[in-house]
C-alpha cells in the first residue's frame, strides 16, 4: 500500500466551478500536510500548508484535514483557467522538511 | 536571477554519455535536494544536502552522483544512464534549523531528461 494515495485525474471542470483534491493517506504520524501546484514545464510551488487536524483559507482555496480519517482535501471555489496545473499533496512527520512524502499528483484542467 | 535555476532545461544522452546537471539557488538557504519526477509517479526523493553535507541518499543507483561544493551549488552527474532513467529531475531548496516541518521547498523548472 502507498503512505499516500492520489487520484492523478485528469479532472475537467467549467470555469466558476468548485473543485474538489483529495488524498488518503496511511501513517497516522503525519503531522504537517500541504498542497504544491505545479504548472506545465514548471516546479511545483507551495500553495498551502496545515499543521495537524482542520481548516484552512486563503481566498478561494481551502485546505482540510481529517486525521481521523487520514484524509486531506483542497478545495477551489470559483475555478479559473489560471488554476490550470497540477496539483500535489505532500506531507511529512515535522521537524525536519525533507521528509516530505508526494502523492502522485491530480492534473486539473479548467475549461473557460 | 532569483528564486532556483536549473542547467540544462533538456538533456538528450546516449546510454554511454557522460552528463552534468547544475542547479543553483539564490534564497540564501541551506539545504538542497534532488526530486525524480516521472509520468503518473509520486516526486521520488534522491538526494539531500545540509550545510552542503550528505545527509539523505534513497538507495539511488550509483550511476547518478551528487556533488555540493556549497551551500548555493548542486551537481547531478550522470553517466551509464539507463532508458527507464528518462524523467524530469527537480532540484529543490529550503532553509532547515527551524524544526517547524512547514515543508516549505522551493523548486526550480527541471531538468527533462531522455535517456536514448
């Protein structure tokens, strides 16, 4: 079984769509989980970053996490074709950055 | 120049070529990594360096060879390469010594590699 499971998609939605991005995930000792997009021929960038179990928004995205269930979620409210890419979960025990476990990536595509 | 630079942006190399891949960082940071990425794969960590000593190496084939003469400089030398080694190769910076685990790389753009 991989520590981290990821639908690699692709998923197609309509501009102004909300978008759904999940992983699972089998360690229960993770304890920091984040989401990198990545667009075409680029690196992937940080997007977001939560620390353990909960919420968290940053204008129209939101990241969720359910530890109970070993589940994170990405959430995009009102899609735009910007928001075209790639997008990987990524988590890691703490302490040390290097640790950091992907998932294989869910490729989004946001059609206008 | 600004952020992780990566020479060169594409590589093509025949099974017995020898080859080098450059990244160099201008954040300041003192860790650098080396990611494999390929098709419908997760990032596959190779490398890590802090303070420009070895401190990760994840059972990668002795064919691939790291060097960091510093902080800023990361090497990827290649030679022998196989065709299942075609992939995009990421170098990555951060700063560690803060113990938060925020998990925050910076990457640059890539090396995609084609081994023929």
């Amino acid at each position: 079984q991989k520590e981290v499971e990821q639908d690699p998609g692709p998923l197609s939605v309509p501009e102004g769509a909300i978008v759904s991005l999940n992983c699972t995930y089998s360690n229960s000792a993770f304890q920091y989980f984040m989401w990198y997009r990545q667009y075409s021929r680029k690196g992937p960038e940080l997007l977001m970053y939560t620390y353990s179990s909960g919420n968290k928004e940053d204008g129209r995205f939101t990241a969720q996490v359910d530890k109970s269930s070993k589940y994170i979620s990405l959430f995009i409210r009102d899609s735009q074709p910007s928001d075209s890419a790639t997008y990987l979960c990524a988590m890691s025990y703490g302490g040390a950055t290097n640790k950091l476990i992907f998932g294989t990536g869910t490729l989004l595509a946001v059609q206008p | 120049e600004t952020g992780v630079t990566q020479t060169p942006r594409h590589l093509v190399m025949g099974m017995t070529n020898k080859k080098s891949l450059k990244c160099e960082q201008h954040l300041g940071h003192n860790a650098m990594y080396w990611y494999k990425q390929s098709a419908k794969k997760p990032l596959e960590l190779m490398f890590v360096y802090n303070f420009k000593e070895q401190t990760e190496n994840n059972s990668v084939p002795s064919r691939f060879s790291p060097e960091c003469p510093n902080s800023s400089h990361l090497f990827l030398h290649l030679h022998t390469l196989q065709p299942e080694d075609s992939a995009l190769y990421l170098c990555a910076s951060s700063q560690e010594g803060g113990g938060s685990g925020t998990g925050e790389l910076f990457f640059g753009e890539g090396s995609r590699l084609t081994v023929l």
